[in-house]
C-alpha cells in the first residue's frame, strides 16, 4: 500500500497561508505531491505553492525532497538556461549523501541513465541528434495512416459490445500498437516491449524485473536492426553519423519508447475525455464546434500528461526569483502549473503554442509534432467510427492514478450503439486461435503485437 502523505500545513489552495512569498525554504514543511488528494486536484496544490514565490518545496514520494517551478518565466529561465542548470543526476545531493538510495522507487524516473535526457554540454550535443533527426523522419502521410489502420483494429475489437474503456482499450494499445510499427519491433521482440512496459507504468508486476527485461529487449532490436535495418526508427538510430553502439542505442530507446509511450497514451485519453465532456466539442445536440486540434491544445496547457518532470540540479547555489536554490539539490518544473500561472493565463498576447508541455531548451520533446498527428487521428478516427460514443459515467467521478510527474487517468468507460464488427483476415483469425481466444477478442496479454502484425500483413 502506498504511503499516504502527511501535510499539516494550510489545505491545498487556501489564501491563509502565512508564507513570506519565497525567502529561505529549508525546513519549511513541504508539499507531498502524492496520494489521493493530489490526484484528485493537483491545481489547489500548485496554487498553493505559489504562495512561496515562482517556485516552492515540494515532497515528489515519501523522503524524496525538491523544488517545485510553477511560475512561467521562471521554467522557462531554467530551461534554458543549461549552464546553470543541468540534468545530469549524479550530481542529486540527497544521492550523493546517502539520504537517498540508489535503490529507492524514484530512482526509475530520476536515477542517471546515459541517455539524451540526463545528458549535458558535449554528450548532449552527440546523443541527441541521432534520436531528433531520426524522428524528424516520420512523415505526416504514414503516421496518419499507420493511426488510422491501428484504430480501425482496435475498434474492431470492441466495437460489438457498445462499451469500451477508452483508455485502456484503446489509448493505451493504440500507443503501443503505433510505436512498435514506427520503431520497427520484430514480433518477439514488440510483444515483450508491451508487456515491460505496462508493468512499469501501471505497477502490474515486479518493476525492478520489467526494467531487465527492457534493458535486455531493447538492446536486442539494435541488434537484430544493425543486422537486418529497416525504414523505421530505430534503423535510422543506428545509421545515423553519430554511430553510436548497441548499449548506447538501446539506452536511446529507453527513454524515446519510454517517455514517448506514457504521455502518448495519457494525451490521447485526456483529449477523449475533453471531447466527450465539453459541449464546445464534441458532445451536445449536433456536436460542438471546436476542432480535435483546439481540445489537445486546451488539455496541453492545462493538464498537460507530464505535468512535473525536467529535473535540473543548479551548478551553485542561485536565486530564482527570490527563491535561494542551493547547488546540486533537484529543481523539477511543473509544466501544468507554469502553464496555468495567471500573469500568462490571464495575457492576451501568449501564442497557442506557447505552453511548455513539450519542454523548452535544448531537452525540448523531438517528437512532438509526431505526438500530435497520432493524438489528432486516434480521436478523429474514434469518433468517426463511433459517432454516437459518450462517456458512462459522469465526468466528476472519473478517477487518476497517484504520482507525481503525470497527469493521467485510470480509465475511462464509455457507451455507444453496438455496431457489427468487420470480418477478420484468415491471419488475424489463425492468430487468435493460436492464443487460445475467439476471433474478435483482444490479443492475450504478451501477444498483443503479433496478433495485429497478423492482421496487418494479410
């Protein structure tokens, strides 16, 4: 059982808060951004800590100390500001100290890893161009079309039942299903990424064994891609002029499939919900009439799907904004809370595309333009397919998952008018036999991705 937060403090978004608005901040009582409270209204927690000044003490788990940014400028100061702030976590004083171990949980989101986003100055400049150039690489025509046949699958799956949970359903498997075609996954070797990767981000098995097997997957598609490369991702990787290695590929993949997978997914069903909630959009008698585009927009400034990460340690002890940040102790940027920090909420010259959920600086997203055609045409499809979706329960009573660093929902159930499903190839048919199951039934956990390559390639 997770441990609930302690915070005796002023509640959550309570003007009573007697802080001075910054000044000094160690041994004042921090902020846990975890548990249920958190979850269920994480902007009373943000308005909060802006009591202390642009950024505030926050507690990420238990006995996990930082400095939470949630004033726009501010994030964007140390975003761009790499010589002062870097990512390169060996430097976490709490680790170095030994307050910390070296095996405690949020060392999975934290812990040094030698890859593009821990990495600083002349080992950024060499590992990140292989994973930017190669992503730039993914043309709008085929992530539009890989989206549209991935979805048509999935809603196959379901579509007789007149209930989904849009998340993990469809989202979810979409994501996967869409990463493993773009970064060329084997069937071996896709399925066992799927099943790593749920258990690392929904905590349905032993995370530190998922972690290995990951590790030993991925290292094992650079290999089989350098022998037999392809016209995907992780080929390009490899061919790229930097020439990285194996273990330096599979490090790269990590943390692009990785960070890639979660937010993806977590976008997706935020955009989903948004459309089936708001009668600006997609609900109401004859359908509202602002764009998918406008939805993914409004949920990327306001509850963006890595809502606090980008975690910096100061080369020496600075001041910013008033608030002392002492050298080596982890500053982490709350992109929902500089997103909605009122002096640009309340501006009328900020662009659309100004929030910072994509990051800013040399560490900003590489994939964001990708990540934003395979949101746009995983709902445009859906609803295409299922005009008549609606959510099944009301939208206040919708729950999230605890933790930190995302914003993302546990599920979300929805209804619609059953329609008959499309007739599977002889492939997809042979295949679910295969996996003890009746043509039309989701594939069995692990053999997700061979089940769809089956129906793919007929």
């Amino acid at each position: 059982m997770e441990p609930q937060p302690r915070f005796d403090g002023p509640p959550p978004g309570c003007p009573a808060h007697q802080g001075d608005g910054g000044g000094e901040q160690q041994g004042v009582e921090r902020v846990p951004l975890y548990g249920a409270e958190f979850a269920a209204n994480p902007h009373a927690f943000y308005d909060y800590l802006r009591d202390f000044g642009p950024a505030g003490p926050v507690e990420l788990a238990p006995g996990v100390d930082a400095t939470l940014v949630t004033d726009y400028s501010a994030a964007l100061h140390v975003l761009q500001n790499p010589d002062t702030f870097v990512r390169d976590s060996r430097r976490w004083r709490a680790l170095t100290e030994g307050t910390i171990s070296p095996d405690h949980p949020i060392m999975a989101l934290m812990g040094y890893r030698p890859n593009t986003l821990f990495a600083d100055g002349a080992q950024h400049v060499r590992l990140r161009p292989p994973v930017a150039d190669s992503l730039a690489r993914l043309d709008a025509y085929r992530v539009n079309r890989t989206v549209e046949k991935v979805s048509s699958y999935l809603v196959n799956q379901f579509s007789h039942r007149g209930s989904v949970d849009l998340l993990n359903e469809y989202a979810k498997e979409l994501t996967f299903l869409v990463f493993n075609e773009f970064f060329g996954c084997p069937p071996e070797i896709g399925d066992s990424l799927i099943h790593g990767f749920t258990t690392m981000f929904d905590g349905t098995g032993d995370a530190v064994e998922a972690n290995e097997v990951l590790s030993r997957t991925l290292y094992a598609l650079s290999v089989e891609k350098r022998k037999n490369p392809g016209d995907d991702v992780t080929s390009w990787m490899i061919e790229h002029p930097s020439q990285l290695n194996d273990e330096e590929i599979a490090h790269q993949l990590a943390v692009t499939l990785g960070a890639g997978i979660e937010a993806e997914r977590n976008l997706i069903a935020a955009g989903l919900m948004l459309m089936l909630s708001d009668e600006r959009y997609f609900g109401g008698i004859g359908g509202g009439g602002l764009l998918v585009e406008d939805a993914l927009t409004e949920v990327l400034w306001n509850d963006p799907p890595i809502a606090n990460y980008a975690t910096h340690f100061p080369v020496r002890d600075v001041d910013l904004g008033g608030v002392p940040l002492r050298a080596n102790d982890p500053v982490v940027i709350s992109f929902a809370g500089a997103n909605t920090d009122p002096a640009v909420s309340g501006s009328q010259v900020v662009s659309r595309r100004a929030h910072l959920a994509w990051g800013a600086g040399p560490h900003a997203c590489p994939a964001k333009d990708s990540a934003s055609l395979i949101a746009v045409g995983a709902i445009e499809r859906l609803l295409n397919q299922l005009p008549d979706i609606e959510l099944a329960v009301p939208v206040e009573s919708l729950q999230f998952r605890q933790g930190a660093v995302h914003r993302a929902l546990s599920t979300l159930p929805t209804r619609f008018t059953p329609v008959r499903r499309q007739r599977q190839s002889a492939g997809a048919e042979h295949a679910a036999a295969a996996q003890g199951k009746q043509p039309g039934q989701p594939a069995a956990k692990g053999g997700l991705w061979s089940s769809f390559l089956s129906w793919w390639r007929v």
